[in-house]
C-alpha cells in the first residue's frame, strides 16, 4: 500500500514540508463518526484537523464539546492517492466536483484551524452568502477574516468553508474587529 509518507520519502520531502505543500480536502464520514475515521486517518500517518467547539447546551449553562462541522472532517493529502482515504471505515466519500476532489481554501481553512486551537465558544450556523466582510484585530484569532453578523444584541464574526457551504459563528466584542472595505481604502 502506498502511504503519503513514501511519496513524500520519493520526493525528497520531509513530512513537515509536505503537509505544508498539501492543500486540504473535506471528507465526508458517517454521522457520529468523526473522531474515530480522524484517529483511523493519524493512524495511517495523515494530517487530519477535526474542528470542535464548546458551546451552550440548550436551556443548560453547561458546555459541551462538539463537531463545529458535524459529517465533516479535513484531511491533508495529495489527491492522487486516494485509496489509503477512501477505504478507511466510516469514510463516505471525498468532497469533489465533476469526480475531482476539491481543496477546501487554504484561507478558510486556516481561519478554521485558528478558531479550533484559540478555544473561544463558537457555534455552527447557517450558511451566510451575504454580509460585510471584517478583518478581526486583535486576541487569539487577530487576522482571521470573517462576515459580520448579529444575533439580537450581539455581534458575532461568520466563518464559512463554501465548498462544504457550511459556516461557524463565534461572538466577538465589536472593537475587535474592523471592516476589510476600510482596511482596503486606507
């Protein structure tokens, strides 16, 4: 069986180089079965990010961890390669266009990735198409770019992954963000 690591080995890659050359892809798993393919993925030596988040059950003040896209996992790989993903037990299929797998964009992915590690509440949500565009300035999450919204009172900062057409929602204090129109004016 060929792994990414030997063709990384072929190309004279380190692993770090390569998982930085490597776009990443949307992977479509079971329903409930997201931890377990990712741990089935690490196994088989694959960069895999699972979102998770801590938000407010309903009507409780505890938190619970959950899946911030639920079905959905990203793995790192060369898409060439597709057998060690695809046969791995819960995987349904590789998110794709015309039977072509589709990289998710480097920069929502990385927006994703940071919301992950800065371990704020988020929220998944609907997808939101429409919206000014903002720019978070500082804390954690300073740089990542979102679309502002509001829910009642509150300000929250949309973060989407448009080829899953899927989005999170984390609150944010409004000082903290600026608007990426203003920023491009400047």
């Amino acid at each position: 069986m060929v792994t990414e690591n030997a063709v990384c080995t072929e190309y004279g890659l380190n692993e770090t180089t390569a998982n930085d050359l490597l776009p990443w892809y949307a992977i479509r798993v079971m329903s409930n079965r997201e931890r377990a393919v990712a741990s089935l993925l690490q196994g088989r030596g694959f960069p895999v990010s699972l979102p998770l988040c801590r938000c407010r059950r309903n009507g409780t003040g505890r938190r619970k961890e959950s899946v911030l896209f639920p079905g959905y996992l990203f793995c790192s790989f060369n898409r060439h390669l597709l057998l060690p993903i695809i046969s791995v037990p819960g995987v349904v299929h590789i998110v794709c266009r015309q039977q072509v797998p589709v990289a998710v964009d480097a920069v929502e992915m990385n927006a994703v990735r940071r919301l992950a590690e800065a371990g704020l509440d988020a929220e998944p949500c609907a997808w939101i198409a429409i919206g000014e565009r903002v720019r978070i300035r500082e804390g954690p999450m300073a740089g990542v770019e979102g679309t502002l919204a509001r829910e009642g009172s509150r300000d929250r900062i949309v973060i989407s992954i448009s080829l899953l057409m899927r989005s999170v929602m984390v609150e944010l204090d409004r000082s903290a963000v600026e608007s990426i129109a203003d920023c491009v004016m400047a």
